[in-house]
C-alpha cells in the first residue's frame, strides 16, 4: 500500500513540475495569470493521471514509454495529414470516391487507459472513426476500405502499447 502512495505522489509533483515548467515556458512567469496557470497545471496533471497512470514499474520503463510516445505523437500526426489530404481530396471530387463500410477489428490491447487511448485516437483520423465497441474488438466506419482501417487500427494500437508499456495481444477481451 506504501509503496502504491509513493508511486502516485510522486508522479502527482514530477507531472505538476513537469506542466509548470511548460506553462512557464509558453506564458511567463506574470502573476496576472497564476490564477490560471494553477487551474491549467492541476487540470492538465489530473488528465494525465487519468489517460496515463503510474506504472507499477515506478521509473525502470520510462525512457521506453517515453520514446514510444514520442513515436506514436509523430505517426498520428503524419497519419493525421496524409489522411485529411486523402478526406479532402475525395469530398472534391465532382462524384466523390466515397464507398463508406463498417469493418470489424480485435483489440491487441488489454482493457484500460490503454484501449481508450487508442479509440479515442483512432476517432481522430480523417476517414474512420470506431462506431462501437463489442466484446472482441470494434467496429470501424470508414469512408473507403482503400484506406486499410483494420491495418491502421493494428498499427495504431501496436503504438499505443509501447507507449503504455504493454504488450499488444490478439484477442485481448472485453471491452
């Protein structure tokens, strides 16, 4: 139990730390806006907390984590791009390329912030969105099968897993 308070206290000040030196960074140190640079700090420290808890291996995995986020934030971007280029290209067309279908898809991740993180961020992408969970994966709407949204779903959760630190699995559960 000690141990599991000290985990999460300390990822409480490392995080709070971490925010402040970038709410600094961007906005100054003005004590016109402590106000809300404390309100910013807190909120941003309790939604890490939230989509990222502290891992039960304290500190020994960060660096992997780390890179792995750093990955997936450079993969989703580009992916971002490269697909709302493809969205936009579709919807101007004088007979838009549009064929939409729903997919099915397993989940690779275990249930948890993890699964989350990548639905939520698989709804991010121009072209599929999940339209539901289901006991053994999601449903996909996609505008195109051209666009792989099973393949983009794998790829995405395989990210996801390395920055979470967790190992992706086929036919990982319930949702």
């Amino acid at each position: 139990m000690g141990g599991r308070i000290m985990r999460w206290l300390t990822a409480i000040v490392l995080r709070a730390l971490l925010l402040t030196a970038a709410w600094v960074s961007l906005a100054g140190w003005d004590a016109d806006y402590a106000a809300y640079g404390l309100l910013s700090v807190g909120a941003a420290t309790a939604l890490s907390l939230a989509l990222l808890p502290p891992a039960r291996d304290g500190m020994r995995g960060w660096p992997g984590r780390a890179w792995g986020s750093v990955r997936l934030a450079g993969w989703f971007l580009a992916q971002a791009a490269v697909g709302g280029a493809d969205v936009a290209w579709r919807a101007v067309q004088r007979t838009p390329d549009i064929e939409p279908e729903v997919v099915s898809a397993p989940f690779l991740l275990p249930a948890g912030s993890g699964r989350q993180m990548a639905m939520l961020l698989m709804n991010l992408m121009p072209g599929t969105m999940v339209q539901r969970a289901v006991s053994d994966g999601v449903e996909l709407h996609t505008l195109s099968l051209e666009l792989n949204p099973v393949e983009q779903w794998e790829q995405l959760q395989r990210r996801v897993a390395r920055a979470y630190g967790v190992s992706p699995t086929p036919g990982a559960g319930e949702p």
